[in-house]
C-alpha cells in the first residue's frame, strides 16, 4: 500500500493514501491533519497500518438510529429475540433514540460527548411524551442496547471501536426488595380463600415459578401424585401478536419442581372446582392438554396483564402490599433462608446459572465466616 503527504498550509498536510477493496482493486483515501510534517508522517504511518491490518471503515452516512433500528429487526427475524424483547426495543428507538440528537448521529462520528449528552437528556426529558425523564434504570437499559449494537457494527466492519463501552450509564440505585414476612406467608392461603387468584398465588409462593410459566401450565404437567410439576413454556402478550405461548425464558427454565403439601392440596381443590364449574356449565369433561389457570370462568389463556391487575386489587383489598412477582423473591428468601445450596435454588428458580441468583439475592445470604475462623483455630490448635 502506497500514501505520501503535501502541504496545505503553515500547519496543516493532506494525507493521500491506498487501500485494498475487496474486489482486488486499490482505492485512493484523503485525510487532512494539523501539526507538523513528522505529526503527518505518523498519521500517514499508522493510517497505512491500519488499512494493511484491515481496519480501515469506508466512511458512511447511517445514524447512529438507523443502525440500532438495523440490528433491532435482525435480532427479531434471526429469532435472536423474543416478541416481548423486541416490542420493547422498538420503544427504546422511537422513544430515547429517534427523539435524541444521538439518533441522527453519523454512526462513524458518534463520540463519547454524544453518548454523555444522551444520558443527561434522557435524564430530564426521556420519556415517551416528553414530559419529564425516565429512570436510571431505563437509561441503563438503553445504555445496554445502544452497546449491543456498536459491537456488532464493529463487527461488521462498519466501526473501529465501540464508544459505548468506555462511557457509564447512571447508577442504578438498588430498590429494597419487597417480600413477606413469615407470618404473612403463612396467612397467604387464608386471606386469598375463594378467590380466583388464591390457587396460582399460592402455587407462585410455593414454588417460585414465574408469573409467564404459570400461566401456560398444563394439567398433563402437573403429576400431584409424584407432587412435582414440569415447566415446558410460558406466556407472553404483545401489542403485536396479543396473549399467545412461548418457550421458556432461559434454557433451564426448563425444568422439574418438586411441590410441598400446601401445593398439593390446592391444586388437588382447584381441579376439582374446575370441574365442577364445566359440569354446571354443561361443557362436560376438560380437554386433556387444559391450562391449569385459565381466564376466570373461560378456557381461554389468562393476559399476564390482566392476571397481575386482579392481583394487584386482591393484594390491596388483604393488605399484602407486594406485586405478584414480590411471591417469587419471597420463596426465594425462604430457600435462602432455609440454607438450602445456591445451585438447588438456582434450578427451582430456573436461572440460567448460580451467578444469576447471586446476583440478585445475594443481600440475602448471611455476612457470618465464624466457621472459618474456627476452622483456622482448630487448625492451629487453639482450644474453643
């Protein structure tokens, strides 16, 4: 590869210099510098660098938007995202990308200024309508997404670095997880009795499947006589494609739980109410596939949204003042608390890893290393 520099003035060079196409043919770039002649020199040493290592980017007129938007329907179509995930990314792009000047940033110029600009507009002016800012939290979000898809144009070939990854997004100020107390837990059956919501509620707090899981659970998935239930899907509800059954949120939220009494004997009464309920109604036996927790008084799947509003009314009108996902941290503190081991939690939970657990409750696990120092003592001999 060939370059060579002239002068343009007292302190400033054109650098003209060579590169290889992929089609075998050389094409002729231009770079102006400021400095002096030994400055332009180096440029031109290190652009030629660049370019024979195969790092030089044509220059390009996407957005920073357009990109994003780009990998955001790849991601979809690739099946690389779910429904759910990309109805949400698309209203990250309209809503904190499009509206920002980083959305309309040429993607090739998008520096570190840009990026600290869009976190302190999202901060004050982020949300969808305009009319105040959006959380740390969602910032963070955003953040992640706007990351994911600098990588991949770096991959592509389309940058040189990934920006995104040298600037912070806000802190996420940690929220106190909400949970019941033990004599709450031990009230939950009684305070939900005869209420629609009692029998998934209970199975939730027993169990600590998640809300989607719940709700797509099949009665051929539930053995009470080997009390264990089989989670196989979960379901979701979009603008797009409405309530409809997906798989489950990792891979291992494939998975068995085991079911203590307290579960056995509920959904032993919800099935038996269920059917009574379709003999009153005249419909006759239940299909074999039947959704454990169908809509109240329907055999139609029940809107995760719709579901967690009954909760929400019910949950005020008993004084348990946690949303429904609240159930599943509460089992996941009575594992914790009952010692039982991180990898076991992280099954009955269907965490892609321990670490995920960790993650999240790790507040929750006692600060005590008494054993350690006991351990040392007797070690060295010291006597208890």
């Amino acid at each position: 590869m060939r370059g060579h520099i002239r002068r343009r003035g007292t302190q400033s060079w054109e650098i003209k210099y060579d590169i290889a196409r992929t089609d075998g043919r050389r094409q002729t770039r231009y770079k102006a510098v400021k400095g002096s002649r030994r400055e332009a020199l180096a440029e031109l040493t290190r652009l030629l660098g660049r370019a024979q290592a195969g790092g030089h980017v044509d220059p390009s007129r996407l957005t920073v938007g357009e990109h994003v938007r780009a990998r955001v329907a790849h991601w979809h179509a690739a099946g690389i995202t779910s429904a759910k995930t990309h109805e949400r990314y698309l209203e990250m792009v309209e809503y904190q990308f499009a509206r920002f000047p980083l959305g309309a940033r040429p993607l090739q110029k998008l520096g570190h200024a840009d990026i600290e600009a869009w976190h302190t507009a999202l901060k004050t002016s982020g949300r969808h309508d305009g009319k105040g800012g959006v959380s740390a939290r969602t910032i963070h979000h955003c953040h992640k997404l706007l990351t994911k898809a600098l990588r991949e144009g770096v991959r592509h070939g389309l940058l040189l670095r990934n920006v995104a990854t040298e600037e912070r997004p806000p802190k996420i100020e940690a929220e106190p997880m909400r949970i019941l107390a033990p004599e709450q837990v031990r009230a939950v059956p009684e305070l939900l009795a005869g209420r629609d919501i009692e029998a998934p509620a209970v199975v939730a707090l027993f169990t600590g499947i998640r809300r989607g899981e719940l709700l797509a659970l099949r009665w051929p998935n539930v053995d009470l006589d080997h009390k264990m239930i089989k989670v196989r899907a979960a379901l979701e509800h979009t603008v797009k494609h409405g309530t409809r059954f997906k798989g489950t949120k990792t891979k291992s939220g494939v998975r068995v739980i085991a079911l203590p009494d307290v579960v056995v004997s509920t959904l032993r009464e919800h099935r038996r109410q269920q059917l009574e309920m379709r003999i009153a109604l005249g419909f006759g036996r239940a299909p074999h596939d039947a959704l454990v927790f169908p809509s109240p008084a329907t055999e139609r799947p029940w809107n995760p949204d719709a579901f967690s509003a009954a909760w929400n009314d019910v949950a005020v009108e008993v004084g348990i003042d946690i949303s429904f996902h609240g159930l599943r941290h509460t089992h996941a503190s009575q594992l914790i608390a009952a010692k039982i081991p991180i990898t076991e939690i992280a099954h009955r939970l269907g965490h892609a890893s321990p670490a995920t657990t960790l993650s999240i409750y790790a507040h929750m696990f006692e600060k005590d290393d008494s054993k350690a120092a006991a351990a040392i003592n007797a070690a060295l001999g010291v006597p208890v």
